[in-house]
C-alpha cells in the first residue's frame, strides 16, 4: 500500500477514536449539543480519509504525485481545524465561528484538490490480482 494510505488511515482512525469517544460522551451526558461535530468528525475525518486513502492505494502512480502529499496536508489541516472549533462553538463559544469558517473552507479545498487528482494525470488503475485458493 502506497505511504500516503497507510497515512490516510492512521489519520483516519484517530478522528474515528475521536468521533466515538464524542458520541459515547453525548449517549452518557444525554446532551447532544455537540453532535455536528461528532458527525463531521466521523464522516470528514474517518469515512472521507478512508475514501482517499483507499483510492490512492488502487492508484498507486497518482499516490507518487506530489500533489497527492499536498491534498493530504491541506485536506488534513481543515478537518483537524474544523473538529475542535465546532466542538466549542456548539457548546457555545461563538468566537470560534470565524475559525470554523477558515477551516471548513481549508477543508473544500482540500477536496478540491482531491478532484483535481481524480482527474488529472495518467488513468491507470491498479488491477486486483486473482486470489490463489490453492
Ligand atoms: C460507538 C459509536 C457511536 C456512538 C456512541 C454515537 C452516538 C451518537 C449520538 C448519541 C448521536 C446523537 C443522536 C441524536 O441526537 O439524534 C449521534 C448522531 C450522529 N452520528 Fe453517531 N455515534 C457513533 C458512531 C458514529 C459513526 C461511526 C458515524 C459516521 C460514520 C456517526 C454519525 C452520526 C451522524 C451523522 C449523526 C447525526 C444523525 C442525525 O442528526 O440524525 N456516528 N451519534
């Protein structure tokens, strides 16, 4: 698997740890307040770095591209930005608006570059190989 899923992943998992850990929180304190930020925590975080990390591994010559690192990066500083700030600010702290704002629109750009990726440079895939059940 290219460096970049297995970076993906490791990602991936934490915002799930995270994602969880928050839902737990609100099944237990019976508050919900925070659960747009428990949502976009697993969806952005676990299920969409999942998604990439899993196209770059059946990509592999798109995984060597270094725009590949950027959109990690990118995609990776919005989300780690957006989670918190829309923790706070759904428990109230509206001086975070401004920072959700910056990351969510740091977040697109990273899926920006993501389409870009899928549709620039060469369109070979990987092709699976045959399983041996010998
Ligand atoms: C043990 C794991 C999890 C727990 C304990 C948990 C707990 C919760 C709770 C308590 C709510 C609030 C429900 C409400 O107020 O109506 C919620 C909502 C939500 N959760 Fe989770 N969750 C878990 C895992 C996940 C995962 C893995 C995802 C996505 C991949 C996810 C996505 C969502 C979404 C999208 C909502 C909003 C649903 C709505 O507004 O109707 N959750 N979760």
């Amino acid at each position: 698997m290219p460096r970049i899923s297995h970076l993906y992943f490791k990602t991936a998992v934490l915002f799930l740890i995270l994602g969880i850990g928050m839902g737990l929180n609100m099944a237990i304190s019976q508050d919900h307040s925070v659960i747009g930020a428990h949502a976009h925590c697993n969806l952005l975080g676990w299920v969409t770095m999942a998604l990439f990390g899993g196209y770059y591994a059946l990509n592999p010559r798109k995984a060597e591209r270094r725009i590949a690192m950027i959109q990690y990066g990118i995609y990776t500083a919005g989300v780690t930005l957006m989670v918190p700030s829309l923790y706070l600010m759904l428990l109230g702290n509206m001086a975070m608006e401004p920072v959700v704002a910056i990351a969510s629109i740091i977040t697109f750009i990273g899926v920006l570059l993501f389409a870009f990726v899928i549709f620039s440079g060469e369109q070979v895939a990987m092709t699976p190989s045959t399983p041996s059940y010998r």
